[in-house]
C-alpha cells in the first residue's frame, strides 16, 4: 500500500507520486481480504488463497483493463468490499 501512495499519482490527493523513478504499472494490487472477496464474485480471482500467487494473478487481470496503472482499481474493489455492497 505504502508504494502505491509514493508512486501512484492521482491528482486527488489520496497517492502523493514522489517516487517517480518506479512505473506505476510495475505496482502490485494490495491484496486484502475485501479487495480479494470483491475480485472473485466479480470473476477477476480465481485463487481460493490470499497470498502472492493471488496478488500476481489479480494483478494481470486489472493490467488488461489498464497496463499503465492496473492497481487504480484497488479502492473500487476495497470499498465494495467494505460496504458489503458486492458481498
């Protein structure tokens, strides 16, 4: 979490991008356990584990929406987890 917020800049003020060295599309999703329940009834995880494998398979799905910037959708899928809107 903490690289995407120095890397990732969104002009909104939720990522700062000072670190401007590293791509935004080398970043990894954060994995939690809403972002990961949200992923899988959307059919975007297949993995049943939360762990690395599952963060690198996310990850390659949401780059085929953006492969610039594939972890802007994190907190899309955090908050619908969170507000139990897509559980």
């Amino acid at each position: 979490m903490y690289l995407r917020w120095m890397v990732r800049n969104d002009k909104q003020g939720v990522d700062f991008g000072l670190w401007q060295d590293i791509p935004m599309s080398k970043l990894l999703i954060p994995l939690d356990i809403h972002t990961a329940t949200v992923a899988r009834k959307l059919g975007l995880l297949t993995r049943k584990q939360n762990d690395f494998i599952a963060v690198m398979e996310l990850t390659e799905v949401l780059r085929k929406f953006d492969p610039n910037d594939p972890v802007k959708y994190d907190y899309a899928l955090f908050g619908a987890g969170v507000t139990k809107t897509m559980i």
